[in-house]
C-alpha cells in the first residue's frame, strides 16, 4: 500500500529550464511533507520541506508547492542544473515517514 | 563533521549466513531507524528506535534485528539472511524523531545469493 507516489520514474530536462517533480498522496492526515535528493553511492539528503499549513516553501532555485485539495505536491527546479541531475524522493509524514518511489532527474548540458 | 557511518559499503553472502550491518552516528541524535530501498518501492522503514533500549518495527520488519544499547550505535541483523533481502539498506537518525529531516548513511548494497 504506497500512500506516497512518484508516478515518473524519469524525467530529462535542457540545463537552464525548469525542472518540474510530482508526487502524489492518499493519507490526509499527512501534515508535513519533505524532498529528498540522492546521489549514486550516497545516501539521500534533506532538500526542502514545507508544512500542511502553506501552499508553497522557496529555497533558492528550489521551491515546494502543496495542493492539500488535490493531495499533491511538487518540487520546481528553476533554472535546472546539470548538477542537480540525481534521484528525487518524496516524503510524507504524520506519525511516520513514508517515501515515494523516487524520480530520476536528468539534466543535460 | 557530522555523519552517519553505515558497514560495509558492499557485502554478498549466502542464505542462511547470519550478518551485521554496523550504523553509528556522531550527532548525538535519539532518533535512529533503519530503511530498505528496492526499485520501484521507495524507502521502507524496517526498524526504528527512539532511544537507547527502545525500538520498534517499521513497515517490514520480518527477518530483520536490531538492538539500541547505546546512544550512537544500532546494528542491523540478518540472523539467516535470504535472497528476498538482497537490497540497498540505509541508517538514518534525526534529532528526536521522523518528525524532522533525517541524516543518511552512504547505504550497504547486500546480496544474499
């Protein structure tokens, strides 16, 4: 039972466009919601996070926008970066953290 | 600087063969837990403990072990490990709980042939 999905397994953008990441839930009772970004041979690192009570959190190039009606959220990338080209996971959390399947940014030069 | 220190990097063994997989970390974190990663399934949380003498089964904790006897260290073993456990696991902690960002491990890719 995955209550947290990332529905592309891929994605591919051009260096300097906008990387768009989704990932959708089905427990409401989620309240705090996390992306991480993950390196081959590393572990996964804290990225951005943003609460039940916002609609949107902005780092940097990095922003979080949540759609509580639509159990939806996303993270935007702008402008993308070949760096940034790596696995992305979506977590969900209320008493636990459940991860999505992880979406695989590629970004090219 | 601050870590989570996860060994072995890499490990095979065979069914049956009893295995630790070693997690410390120098945070000072009460919160550590234990994940597996398998394509298509994400991170699922296998053990988890929020203090020294506490733990608690995760999503999937069947034939898997952990112990918390001290603050830094939890431990994960595979009393007889099988092939369905050939996975890339990761330790984890956080301060007091999943309820803040978590600090990973480098991962244990273990194959159990």
């Amino acid at each position: 039972d995955q209550q947290v999905k990332q529905n592309s397994p891929s994605l591919s953008v051009q260096e300097g466009r906008i990387s768009i990441l989704n990932c959708d839930y089905t427990n409401s009772m989620f309240d705090y919601f996390l992306w991480y970004k993950k390196y081959p041979a590393e572990g996964p690192t804290f990225l951005i996070s943003i609460s039940s009570i916002k609609d949107k959190n902005e780092d940097g190039r990095f922003t979080v926008f949540l759609n509580k009606s639509a159990k939806h959220l996303s993270l935007h990338i702008v402008p993308s970066q070949p760096g940034d080209s790596a696995v992305y996971f979506c977590a969900a959390l209320n008493n636990d953290m459940r991860f999505g399947a992880g979406t695989r940014l590629t970004v090219k030069p | 600087e601050a870590q989570v220190t996860q060994n072995p990097r890499y490990l095979i063994t065979v069914t049956g063969k009893k295995l630790t997989v070693t997690c410390s970390q120098n945070m000072n974190h009460e919160y550590m837990s234990w994940y597996r990663q398998d394509p298509g399934l994400g991170l699922r949380q296998i053990y988890y403990s929020m203090n020294v003498e506490v733990t608690d089964k995760g999503d999937v904790p069947e034939g898997y072990k952990v112990s918390r006897k001290e603050k830094r260290n939890f431990p994960l073993i595979l009393e007889s490990p099988s092939p369905n456990q050939t996975s890339l696991y990761f330790c984890a902690s956080s301060f007091q709980g999943t309820n803040e960002k978590l600090f990973f491990g480098s991962g244990t890719q273990l194959s159990v042939l």
